[in-house]
C-alpha cells in the first residue's frame, strides 16, 4: 500500500507553485473528512482557517492552472499501480441532479438509474478498473444534448486516457441512456474497443452463423446472437457471434450478447461490439461488467468524496473540482487503511 504523503507527491508533480499543491491538498483532505456535502465553506472549516474559504474558492473556481495535467498524473498514479497488462478503462455517462439553474451545464433529461426525466447536469466520465481497484480519472460535462456532443465526448475521453497511459489496455464504453448510435464512429483505432451497442445494430454475419447462406447474411445483433451458430462460443450468460458492421467501418468485430440469469436463450439483454484482440467470451463478459461496477463506485465512494457536490457557474471550476474530488477517491482507494489509522490517532488525541 502506497504511503500517502508518497501519492499525494506524485498526483501534485506538476503543480508548478508550492501554494497550488498545498492548496490542492486542503481540499483533498477535507473532500475525504468533511461529513455531509462537500461545500468550499465545509472544506475550509475542517482542515483550514476561516480565510481559506475565499482561498480555496479563487483555488477551484478563479485560479488559471490546467487540470489535465493533473488528470494525466492520476492517470500514471493509478496505472503504475496495476498488475502490468491487467485493467481497463470504462466509459461511461453519469447524472447529477442539482436544484434550480444555479450551477453550469443544468438541463432536464432522462436519468438511467433513476428512471425518469431529472434537471441537473450529464457528464461523461472516465475510470481505470482493475479486479481489485476502480478509481475516475477524466471527466466531460456535456452542454448540449445532441449526439455530436456525445460522440465528441466519448472520443475525448478515449483518446486521452490511451495518449496519457501509452498502453493498449481495452477501452469499454457504455453509452447508457445516452446512446451514441453509430457504432463506426467511435475511435476504434486509438486502442482495443469494447462498445454497448442497440440490438438492432446491422451486422453482417459470418454465413457459417446462419447455415444456407452462400454470402455474410446483413442481421441484427440480436438475431445474430439468438442464433448462437457453430462459431459462436457461449459461456456462463455470454455468447458470441464473429461479425462486422453492415453499414461499414472498423473490422473484423466479435458481437457480444449478456442475457440475465447465466442462461443464453432468446434475446440478449446486452448488446457489445469489440475489437479486443484473442479475448475469450468470459473475458469479454467480464469487460461488459465492469460498466456496473463503475456505476456502484459513482453511487457509494463518488458520493463520499463530493463527485456530485460542486455548485456554480464556472465550467473550469466544475472541471478542476471532478478533478480533485478524483484525486480524493484515488488516496481513499488506494491508502484508505493508513486514512483511517490517522483519523483514529486524532481522535485518541
């Protein structure tokens, strides 16, 4: 387990002022130590003197430091500590409501897992999963609702983390309620791709899948999965189908279905196109769920450490605050033992 003082040199490395890395230490501790939201007022109470607030406010909201390149350290800090070859990065759309107009980015749209039309803001985000460790690292507010927003923002996100890692780790991206309906316009060629699809997809079918057609047969990726043909391989809930899109673009792909309760039978639950290269069916499934995970991580330990908490009007300063809470969910992730070894020590005190 890394020391703390140990990870918070490295996410700070390129912070060019002492003060901007003491700054962005205040506020990443009391991300991780004040209980309710993660207001600037209740940062500068717990870890700071009264006239920090104001500090921290011009910090976050009114100081002109860029925060890739804190992005790109967080990237290296957790990817550094993975297994060599072993992770993923996930992509995927999150929503945070928010009460009135008061913060940037505030829209009405259909949230996934609340099942219904909220007002707050959509963003993309960005995070490293391995089996033990899931940690965000890249964000994107969408200020639009158009697909070319959507695409613009799944490609971003993409292309970063494969430039900032230089690996060839897979990429999922699951566009949830936010489907980016063409496949063919996802950046397969920045690195190995997994992408949740609409099962109506058109695919065109190796003709071994469905037997009797002399050509590739042009099929949905639901009837093609259905048909679990002799070059489909099923296995614990997943089964797939080699194929390539009908309208065109990247190939050759494997199609992917997930069905619910460990048993492949009739239409897919999940619908996945993939690239990654000489990846068994339980590989890829494994992939296809790392999107839950992801999910669970924004609901308990992004909701601890104020991923949804920022309020005001400055994009910069929703960036630099996701960006920090980020950080906060790296050190809580990764030193959370020697955390709470050092909040028991204050309170012995």
């Amino acid at each position: 387990m890394p020391d703390i003082s140990e990870l918070y040199a490295s996410l700070f490395a390129d912070f060019r002022g002492a003060t901007h890395r003491v700054r962005a230490r205040q506020y990443v501790d009391g991300l991780l130590d004040v209980d309710g939201r993660k207001t600037i007022a209740n940062i500068a109470a717990a870890v700071g003197e009264p006239q920090d607030e104001q500090r921290l406010r011009r910090f976050v909201s009114g100081a002109a430091w860029p925060w890739d390149p804190l992005r790109r350290a967080l990237a290296r800090t957790v990817t550094t500590r993975a297994r060599e070859g072993t992770g993923a990065w996930v992509v995927l759309p999150v929503s945070i409501p928010k009460n009135g107009d008061r913060s940037v980015g505030v829209t009405r749209h259909y949230c996934r897992e609340r099942e219904r039309v909220v007002v707050g803001q959509q963003a993309f985000g960005a995070w490293f999963a391995t089996q033990e460790r899931l940690v965000p690292v890249s964000w994107r507010l969408l200020r639009g609702s158009s697909e070319a927003d959507r695409v613009a923002a799944v490609c971003e996100l993409v292309t970063e983390v494969a430039e900032w890692t230089g690996d060839r780790r897979p990429v999922v991206v699951d566009p949830g309620a936010l489907p980016v309906a063409d496949p063919a316009r996802q950046p397969w060629e920045r690195c190995p791709l997994m992408v949740r699809v609409d099962a109506s997809v058109g695919l065109a079918v190796d003709p071994q899948v469905f037997p009797g057609h002399a050509a590739a047969p042009v099929a949905s990726a639901s009837q093609a999965l259905k048909s679990v043909g002799r070059l489909s391989v099923a296995s614990r809930g997943v089964a797939t189908v080699p194929a390539a899109l009908a309208a065109g673009g990247p190939g050759p792909l494997t199609a992917l279905g997930v069905w619910p309760g460990g048993r492949v039978s009739g239409r897919p639950e999940e619908v996945w196109l993939s690239d990654v290269p000489a990846a068994r069916p339980a590989a890829l499934g494994a992939l296809a769920r790392l999107p839950c995970r992801v999910a669970g991580g924004w609901r308990t330990r992004g909701a601890a450490v104020g991923l949804a908490d920022f309020e005001g009007r400055s994009l910069a300063g929703w960036h630099r605050h996701m960006t920090l809470a980020s950080c906060a969910y790296a050190v809580d992730e990764l030193a959370g033992d020697q955390l709470e070894k050092q909040r028991s020590a204050l309170c012995a005190a």
